[in-house]
C-alpha cells in the first residue's frame, strides 16, 4: 500500500459512532412493517422473511437494504418510512469522549459520514451525539440510492472529497459493509464496534503517515 499520507478520515454512523440497541430495532421493526405491507404479510412474518434473506446473503454484506432489496423493496419508500417511525430522540445521548475525538481529527484532517442510513435520521443522531458540526461532507442513502458496499459510489465519494483512495481511512463497525470494499482500492481501514475501540483510533492514527 506504501507509505501515502492519510488526508481524509471518512466515518460510518449507526453502530460507530453511538451503539443503542433501541435504535437499531426500531430500525428492523420499520423494515419490518415495511415489508410487511409490501407482501400482504404479518409484521412477525415479515420479520422472518428479512432474516431468511439476509441468511441467504451469507458471504456477502447481508445488511437489512440488501435484505429488503432481495424482497422487492425499494430504498425510497423504506427511508421515508424509517424516517417516520424511528425516533432516536430519547435513545441517544451526547459523550464527550467521542465528542472529543472528532474535534482534534476535524483540526488536522477532512472527516466526513458514509452511511446507509437517511439524512434526516442521520441529522437528528448526530445532533443528538453532539458531532453535527465536525464533518466537511455527510453521504447518506439519498445521495445514491446504492447501500453499501458499492465500488460506484465509493469512487463518487473519493472524488466528492478529493482524495484518493490511498489518502483515505474508513472506519465502521461491519468489515464486510464498511472497510472491505475501500481496503480493495487501497484505503486503510480501521474496524470499531465499541466506543472503546474507536477511542484507539488515536493511537492507530499516530502509527500511521499524515498530512
């Protein structure tokens, strides 16, 4: 990969930068109720029908979009919904720590979000996590209509940024949705499920060459 400068930090959101568990079923219970309208089913055999598909993607990036997709959904109608129904008001909360970090990364580098999820959801999380003013560029769902992973639009977004892919880290919680597809192109990445373990970013980054 060489010794290139790391320029650009790009984020994934849910499950990165917060964890809450509440959220992340009232994501699947959306789908969920989604699904279930679209194949004149019960939400608790919709609910089944997502976790057999997603089974189904076994050795893929088997995220809930993928899931949907492979169902006849589209991602139009099941973000207009999920941006009804999920309420992360009361679920999520400001941490300093994290707080902290991204302000020292947004003095010495771009960083900016990739996410799956829509920009009105991601608007209101990262209000809610205290972060909303640290990012140069957020990419949500609605810019491409393409979840992740998809070369595409991760070609778009290095350019968007101007960097490339080598200039750049991708950090997210789901290797297989997040990093793998930017490590193939030459990015580093940096894998983070707990907040503890995004903390070590820090470190990872002073191990590394930057701007």
């Amino acid at each position: 990969m060489g010794a290139e400068l790391i320029k650009a930090i790009v984020f994934d959101l849910d499950g990165t930068l917060y964890q809450n568990e509440q959220m992340g079923g009232q994501v699947n219970l959306s789908a969920c109720r989604y699904i279930a309208e679209l194949k004149g089913v019960s939400v608790e055999q919709a609910d089944l029908m997502l976790e057999e598909a997603r089974d189904s993607l076994a050795g893929l990036a088997a995220t809930l979009s993928q899931a949907v997709i492979s169902l006849g959904g589209n991602m139009h109608d099941l973000h207009e919904r999920m941006a009804r129904e999920v309420r992360p008001e009361g679920l999520l909360a400001v941490d300093e720590r994290v707080v902290g970090l991204l302000k020292d990364l947004a003095s010495r580098f771009g960083i900016h979000i990739y996410t799956n999820n829509n920009r009105s959801l991601s608007a209101r999380i990262m209000k809610l996590i205290g972060v909303a003013d640290f990012f140069c560029k957020v990419f949500t769902i609605e810019d491409f209509w393409r979840p992740k992973p998809d070369e595409e639009t991760l070609i778009f977004l290095l350019d968007a940024i101007g960097a490339k892919a080598e200039e750049t880290l991708f950090v997210g919680d789901r290797y297989q949705v997040d990093l793998a597809l930017p490590a193939t192109l030459g990015a580093k990445v940096f894998e983070s499920c707990t907040i503890e373990q995004l903390l070590g970013l820090r470190e990872f980054l002073a191990q590394e060459p930057t701007a």
